[in-house]
C-alpha cells in the first residue's frame, strides 16, 4: 500500500482559542437554542419513575453508536444477551462495545467522586475502553489516513513531552473557567482538541465521546449520562471528519461548533421524545397490572420491568427481597397477559419486556 504524504503536519496551538473565534452571532443563537433542549431533559430525566430506566438504556446505545462510528458493529439483541443471559457467548465486536460501556459508567463514577476531569482519569478511561495500560503515546509514526485515497490527512503531535504538555492544557480548559465562554461551546472546543492531540495509540475516538458526555456532567447540564450524541455524529459522519479538519485547515471554528451545537439540540429533543414515551408506557402497564394482576401489583415491580428489559427471575428475588417461588410466580404471570415474553436461554429464562425494547431500540 502507498501512503501519500501532505502537507497535513500541524503543530497544534494551546487552548483557547480567539474568543471572537468562536462567539460568532451564529454560534451563540444556536449555543441558546442548544442550552434550552438541555435543560428541558435534565429536567425531565427527574420525572421517570426511575432515572436507571433511561440510563441503562442511553449508555448502551451511545455505546453501540460511538463504536459503530469506528467500525466496530454489533447489534442491541446481542448486547442485552450478552448483558443479560449467562449462557451468551458475545462475539468480539459486542465484548467491544460493552466495554465502551463500562469505560462510561466508570467516568461517570470518577466525576462525582473527584469533581474534575483530568488527564489520569481520561488514561483510565482509555485503558478500561481498551483493556490496556500503553497510556499516552510514546512512539512516532502515528497518523490519520483518509481509507479510499491513502493519503495522510493529519499527523498528530508525536513528541511525548509534547502530548502531555497539551494534555495539561486541555485538563487546565476542562476544569478551569477563566473566560464565559458557554460550557457547551467549550464542549466542541475541547473535544476537537483531544481528537487533535490524538494521545493514545487506539481509542481516541471513543475516548474523546465519552469525555464529551463527560463534560456536560460535569458543567451541571446533566446529572446522568443520558445524552446519546453519538447518534447524531454516526448519521453525519462525513461532516464531522471533515469540519474536524477543516478547524485545523482552515480555522474553521464556526461551523464545527455550530455542528456540535446542532448535534447537542437534536439529541436532547430525541431523548425527550423517548422519556415521554417511556412515561406513557410505564403508566399503562401500571394500568394494565392493576386491573389484570391486583394481587401481585406494586410501583416496585413495574419499575424493576423497565430498569431491566431484559429481566429473570434472580433480578426480583435481589431487588425486591422475594423469594423464588414468588419471583417465578409474578414472572410468568406477567408473560400470561403479555407485559414480558418469555425466552429459554440455555438453563435461564429471560423476560422480555417487549414493548419497552421495541421503544429503546428505536430511540
């Protein structure tokens, strides 16, 4: 394979860049219309009976996508089996993609500990999303290479003493507000600048829509990482390469904040569709228990139902303090009048709660 070599070597500058960049009258009426959608979710999210009902869902999608973006291709059925059914054998595209999963959780963990993002917490991230300890690069040779033309369209720094001294400048950025530059501006400033320091030698991509989910939890316009963003990035993804470099090319910070702008109201307009939806389901099986299965009904079960589409037997006698008996008793009545399907699975059953499925999985 040839490699065609340009002009694409860039010594990147430090953070920030010229307010008058990126305060464009564009950027800001888009940056108001973007905050507003975020705002009307985080405040929804409070409204679900159980915010997990959302969560567990959200995070898995946004790791399905945020892969998908990579290549990395698996499916929501295989993800809840291998999630939920001892006896599933994951394939390595789907152990990939739940790992991106856990890398997320594991972040969000980390910023309601600490309370900040720095650069050991994104190496950490990085080796539970790449099962690794390689850390930040080390070695030359790394660059982006456009698959059809084989041409390198951008070689990212390469000097490790380089790479941490901008890493030190993105955490200083993350964590540290000496402008007013709105949070959800600086969140498509830093994540073109990770991308660019491009610091590991695998993982970047995800790496970086993790910090981004990230960023949002930790500017308050979230408590949860209920954001699925990598949806809209996956549906444009020619325009999210090419504005990426189009920053670097061209300075061309208008339209890639405007992008992640845009990307930030879509999206949080799509899980507030899905959380209304979520709320009307949730209400008629309440409905719908109640009057066909009095006997077993409580506010609890239903929950556990939607916390975890895919449900058996041990998950009630765990999270409701019932006994086995009792749990198999409410499981298989539930399936009676269609709430759940039942599948064999080896050994195990698994209830499905078809409905609620269908609604994530469309979302």
């Amino acid at each position: 394979m040839t490699i065609k070599l340009n002009k694409a070597y860039n010594n990147l500058p430090l953070l920030p860049p010229k307010q008058s960049w990126v305060e464009t009258i564009s950027i800001l009426k888009q940056e108001s219309k973007s905050a507003v959608a975020l705002a009307e979710l985080k405040g929804l999210t409070n409204t679900l009976p159980n915010p997990n009902i959302l969560i567990n869902a959200v995070i898995l999608k946004e790791a399905q996508a945020s892969s998908g973006i990579e290549n990395v291709i698996t499916t929501q059925d295989k993800l809840y089996q291998a999630l939920y059914a001892k006896s599933a054998k994951p394939d390595g595209a789907t152990k990939e993609v739940l790992r991106y999963r856990e890398a997320l959780l594991l972040g969000t963990r980390l910023i309601k500990e600490r309370g900040f993002l720095n650069t050991n917490g994104i190496i950490a991230i990085q080796n539970e999303l790449e099962e690794n300890n390689a850390g930040l690069r080390k070695l030359p040779g790394t660059a982006l290479i456009n698959d059809l033309t084989n041409e390198v369209i951008y070689t990212p720094p390469d000097n490790f003493d380089t790479i941490n001294h901008l890493m030190k400048n993105l955490e200083d950025y993350l964590n540290e507000d000496k402008d007013d530059v709105s949070p959800l501006i600086k969140l498509a400033i830093q994540h073109y600048q990770f991308e660019s320091i491009h610091p590991f030698y695998d993982g970047n991509g995800r790496t970086g829509r993790i910090i981004n989910i990230l960023y949002l939890i930790y500017k308050g316009l979230l408590n949860e990482p209920v954001l699925y963003l990598s949806s809209y990035i996956i549906q444009n993804k020619g325009d999210y390469y090419r504005l990426l470099q189009e920053v670097r090319t061209k300075n061309n910070w208008e339209e890639w904040i405007l992008y992640m702008l845009k990307g930030t109201e879509q999206t949080a307009q799509n899980t507030i569709e899905q959380i209304n939806k979520i709320n009307q389901l949730f209400s008629e099986t309440q409905n719908l228990v109640q009057e066909k299965l009095p006997r077993i009904y409580s506010k609890d079960l239903i929950e556990q139902l939607f916390i975890h589409p895919y449900t058996k037997i041990e998950y009630l006698v765990n999270n409701l303090g019932i006994e086995r008996k009792a749990a198999s008793r409410y499981l298989n009545s539930l399936d009676e009048i269609g709430i759940l399907k039942s599948q064999q699975k080896g050994k195990e059953v698994i209830y499905i709660n078809t409905k609620l499925y269908n609604l994530l999985k469309k979302g």
